[in-house]
C-alpha cells in the first residue's frame, strides 16, 4: 500500500531527526528542519506515512511573491527510487497553487548531482547562481512555472 501523503505535525520532526541517516546519509541537514516552518506553514509541509513511518517528507512554504519555496524535500533510503519524491512534489505544488503560489523554487549545492538530475527529471530550469549562499558559495537554483 502507497504512503499517504498528510500535513506534517510538529510531533512528526523527532522522528525525522532521529531517522536522519536514512534520509541523508552522510550529509548532516538537521540544523534546517526547522520547527518555524513545520508551525507557521502546515499546508506545505508534508509527510508520507505508511505502516512502518514515514517514508518521505517535504517542508516549504509560499512566498509573498507567488513562489512554492522547497525547503527540503527527502525520501527514505527504502522507498529510493518508488516515484515518491515526485509524488511529495506534487503534493506540495498542489497545496502551494492552493495559496496561490505561481511557480515553483528549490535549491542545491552545485555538487549535489542527484539532486540536479531528479530536479531537471521534474522539468524544473536549473541556473548556477554566483555567491547565492555568501560570498563564494554559489548554488544551483531551480525554477518552475506551476500549471
């Protein structure tokens, strides 16, 4: 049975943070799981429960300028591969359009190579921007018209 995708709940971050590994490997992103964002931006912040937990999970919001901004978005190391990460966007670009979000935006490291191709895979424009993240630290920037 596919996971259900449902608005996340504050209660759902320990979880997260204690299965981090299996979402991130190696890459320590606890400091971005923001408890502000899972409060103050219910609709887009979302979980795919199944039986065993939750299998993925996406946290953004939309901003003042119409953009369904992705904050994070992860998949379980066991559901890898299942079509759930498209799945979680969806979702979000649908609750995003619902609070009249125009477009979507993510961003990555410009070494992040899966997260490019998965990007790219989802027909999202993606543009290396210069100092994006300070002086010297440039990103990859994806963009894409929600329809």
């Amino acid at each position: 049975m596919p996971p259900l995708i449902t608005p996340a709940h504050i209660t759902d971050l320990p979880q997260l943070l204690s299965d981090h590994p299996r979402y991130w490997g190696d890459r320590d992103l606890r400091a971005l799981h923001l408890r502000a964002l899972v409060q103050e931006f219910p609709d887009t912040c979302l979980v795919a429960r199944a039986r065993d937990g939750i299998r993925g999970y996406v946290i953004g919001f939309v901003t003042p300028a119409a953009t369904g901004y992705v904050h994070l978005i992860a998949v379980r190391d066991d559901a890898k591969g299942t079509g759930l990460g498209r799945a979680l966007y969806t979702a979000f670009g649908e609750a995003a359009q619902q609070q009249g979000a125009a477009r979507l935006k993510a961003i990555t490291g410009t070494g992040n190579a899966g997260s490019i191709a998965f990007h790219r895979s989802l027909g999202f424009e993606a543009n290396v921007v210069d100092d994006y993240n300070g002086p010297g630290e440039p990103m990859v920037v994806f963009t894409r018209a929600l329809f």
